[in-house]
C-alpha cells in the first residue's frame, strides 16, 4: 500500500526491513542495473573507465569519497564524459548519511530526465550506495521505503547498516507524512 491510499501506512521496524533485505538472496555481480538507467556497483567497477563508458554511464556518484577510502573524484574522469557527485561516508552505523540524501537525489534525477545513465557505487556496493538509491527512488520515484526495498532486491543484493536502514526508515515516515498532508 502506498501512503497516497490512506493513513494506516507504517513504516516497518528496522527488523522487518532486515528480514526482507535477507530473505533469497542470490548471488549478484559487480554492478546491477536496479531501476532504468541507475546501476549500483562496486569501487572496481567505478575505476573501470573503459567499462562504464561501454555501458554508456554519464554519472557517477561515489557514496565513498575522500583520500581514506576510495579517491576517484571529478579528476579521474576528467578524460571521459562522465559527471561526478561525491559523498565522504564511512560505512558505520554512526555516520549520519541522510543530510545527502536530497543533493544525491536531485543529481540522480538531473542525470535520469536527461537520458543519462547512473552508477552509484561504495566500496562492495551494498551498504552506503544502496541507502543513496533508496532515498532517490522514496524521494523522487515515491515508493515507499518498503516499495524501493523489493524493486533494487529484485536485481541486487544490498544489505544498509542498520544506522543507515533507521535514517531511511525516519525518511519514510516523514514522505508518508508530507504525502498525506498533500
């Protein structure tokens, strides 16, 4: 159910949410296209220049930027065509990712209205790059937290720490809330 249909829409406790992100999970690759033309991948795949020009990527977001972890930046794609957005985040459960959650959105967004095609990565691809894509498809696609869960699960596995999950989980509460009030 979506929050447009009624008040009875909850956002789930962070164990209903780990039980559905561990239930069947399947083997998956380096990078996986989860909605059309947004990928989620790992460092290896974002340092592959000649492969993310043959997929045809425009943008990369880089959910784990800075010289300690993993320092692409604007100037390693500065031979490409490739437009960059970065976030300095570790992948700790302290680390409040949620203040980019809305910049990271808009460039999503910027990137998909314009035929672009999208990779957000951290280091293995499943934690801080999953969060990032989860609060795009909430916040500019609309799906519930729930909705964004099952739609990138269908084509990766992704597992957010569970500081991650209950920022999400707070940015679920608070969409359903300003939809309702709409």
């Amino acid at each position: 159910m979506s929050p447009e249909e009624g008040p009875e829409y909850q956002t789930p406790p962070t164990c209903d949410l780990l039980g559905l992100l561990l239930t069947n999970r399947r083997p998956t690759g380096a990078v996986n296209e989860v909605w059309p033309n947004l990928y989620i991948g790992d460092a290896a795949t974002a340092q592959d220049k000649t492969l993310l020009v043959n997929m045809g990527v425009t943008h990369v977001v880089n959910a784990a930027d800075g010289p300690r972890h993993i320092d692409t930046g604007p100037h390693f794609y500065k031979d490409t065509n490739v437009l960059y957005h970065g976030v300095e985040a570790p992948d700790c459960k302290d680390f409040d990712l949620s203040p980019f959650f809305t910049e990271t959105a808009d460039f999503i967004h910027g990137a998909l209205i314009r035929k672009g095609k999208v990779l957000v990565h951290c280091a293995r691809g499943i934690s801080r790059s999953a969060t990032l894509v989860l609060a795009f498809l909430m916040i500019k696609e609309r799906l519930t937290l729930v909705e964004a869960v099952e739609v990138v699960r269908k084509h990766r596995n992704i597992l957010p720490n569970v500081g991650f999950l209950n920022q999400l989980r707070h940015l679920d509460s608070s969409l359903a809330l300003q939809r309702r009030r709409t």
